[in-house]
C-alpha cells in the first residue's frame, strides 16, 4: 500500500473505520435487540399522522438485518486480509503500487529482447517491416497527432509539417531522435520598440520575396542584413543548430501573409515542443524517428 502522508491520517482513518463499524452495531441492537415497550406504552408512543394515520412500531424485517449483518462481516473480512485501516496493508500485504510494478516487470520480461531488437535495428529494416510501421503510425497518432494531425502535415500558424524536407532543428534521424528526447525551445525575438514600423514592414516585404532571389534595392534588406543575419544567414538559409528557420523557401509555419510575417517580426515566436524522454522508451523513439524519415529512403 502506498504510504500515507502520516501517522495522524492514518490513524484518522482507523478511527473513521472502527467508528463507522460501532454505529452500524448500535443500530442493529436498537431495532432488534432493546428492550420491547410494554403495549399499552407501545400505542401511547406510537406516532399518528393526521390524526388516524399510526406509523407502527414494528421492527425492520429481518432480511434486513441478516443483510447487515452479512456486508459488515464481509467488510471486516475485507479489512482483514486488504488495506482499509489506515496504513496496514492487510495479511494478504496487497497493494495497487505492488501490483503495477509487478505488471511491469512481467511486461519487461516478456517483451524486452523484442523491444532491444527494435532499438538495435537499422532503420530501413523497421521501415521495410509494414508491421513495425504500423505500430510506428499508432504511436504518432496518439502521442503526435493532437498537435501535428493525423497525417502529420501540421497546422498552419502552430505546429509544423513533419512530411516536408524543412526541418528547423535538423532532419536527420539523429536530430529528429534529439528533437523527441530533448523537445525544442523557439526564441524568436521580438523587434517591436528596437526597428521601427516602417522598418519592419519593409524586412517583411524583403523576407516574404528571399525564395524568388535576393533583390540588394530592396529596402528592407539593410534592416535584414543588421538584425536578421546572424541568425538566419545572409541568403537566408536559416541555421538549424539555433533552431532559426530557412526564409529563402516558400514554407512558412506561422502563414506567408504579410501580416502574419509583421507578427513574427513584432511580438516574437516562441513555439515549443515538448519534451518525450520520459514519456516514450527508446523502442518507441526508434520507431517514430523511423516513421518520420521513411520519405528519406
């Protein structure tokens, strides 16, 4: 049994249980077992309602009482071989904790050569194996489509595509494997008060053209070249060890209007993917870096 947050709970709850267990015994006595009114007292006390409706003074019927009695000595039996007062865990010594650790261990012994075999294996024999990807697809979809969707083509403005070749942290299977261990952190910073509006709706216009060639009479990119070029690269190619995006293809993940490029520059991005590491062994990491790479081969 799990441990309890004290010694006074525990005891709260004993006293609880015991409690409980002497008002059930007091009831039983008082409607079967005290002393019988004298008749005369019996139709003296006898409640009356509405003048000639009496109430009775007959005792419950006695399926009650064996009924009673019968879920009290079922649940001090209960209490005897199970937890139930406060931190004793019962003669049988059950607890749910014991139980899940034992069902995990069971699970680990019966299936960890197989699982070992899947971390071992190379990924184009998991993504030749339609029975691997398949299992592969069931753990995107319930650990990745909620955010990524069921195709993994993403959600405009908020999650990326996972099927195109752009990839902002890196699309190799090392970095993707990093991407779902580690998660990933975006810090787009936000220009607003440092450029001036007009500036920046210049850079947008110059960044939303930078996949049609650079254009040097642009406006916008003197801005570029001062804020932008550290991190996205003169020709804008991105830089995937900061997690900055490439500008110079036309794969927006926050929308190639305008105005959602204004966005970006003004207030900043700060887009997060979260952490799988402890959530996924490494037999389901593998499997999904393999499911998102099958394209590659």
């Amino acid at each position: 049994m799990a441990d309890l947050p004290g010694d006074f709970w525990s005891g709260w709850i004993i006293v609880l249980t015991l409690v409980s267990f002497c008002v059930i015994a007091w009831l039983i006595w008082s409607v079967y077992f005290s002393p019988t009114p004298h008749p005369e007292e019996e139709h003296e006390n006898e409640p009356v309602w509405d003048n000639n409706l009496r109430e009775g003074n007959a005792p419950a019927p006695m399926w009650w009482f064996w009924f009673v009695l019968g879920a009290t000595v079922f649940s001090v039996g209960y209490l005897m071989l199970y937890p139930g007062l406060g931190s004793f865990s019962g003669t049988l010594n059950w607890s749910q904790d014991a139980r899940v650790r034992n069902s995990h261990s069971n699970y680990e012994n019966q299936f960890a050569a197989a699982r070992a075999e899947i971390v071992d294996a190379a990924l184009t024999d998991l993504q030749s194996d339609p029975g691997m990807m398949a299992t592969a697809e069931r753990i995107f979809q319930r650990e990745c489509s909620a955010c990524h969707g069921k195709s993994a083509t993403g959600q405009i403005s908020l999650f990326p595509n996972l099927l195109d070749s752009e990839w902002q942290w890196g699309g190799s299977p090392e970095q993707i494997e990093q991407t779902l261990r580690g998660g990933r952190q975006a810090n787009m910073l936000a220009w607003q008060g440092t450029i001036e509006p007009a500036a920046i709706e210049q850079v947008a216009e110059y960044v939303l053209q930078m996949h049609e060639g650079s254009d040097n009479s642009h406006p916008g990119q003197t801005t570029y070249t001062t804020y932008c070029v550290a991190c996205h690269g003169a020709d804008g190619s991105g830089n995937i060890m900061l997690g900055a995006p490439a500008l110079n293809d036309n794969i927006w993940l926050y929308g190639n209007e305008l105005n959602d490029v204004l966005e970006s520059i003004t207030n900043g991005r700060q887009g997060m993917m979260p952490a799988f590491d402890q959530r996924l062994d490494d037999a389901q990491i593998r499997l999904l870096v393999a499911w998102l790479t099958r394209s590659q081969n």
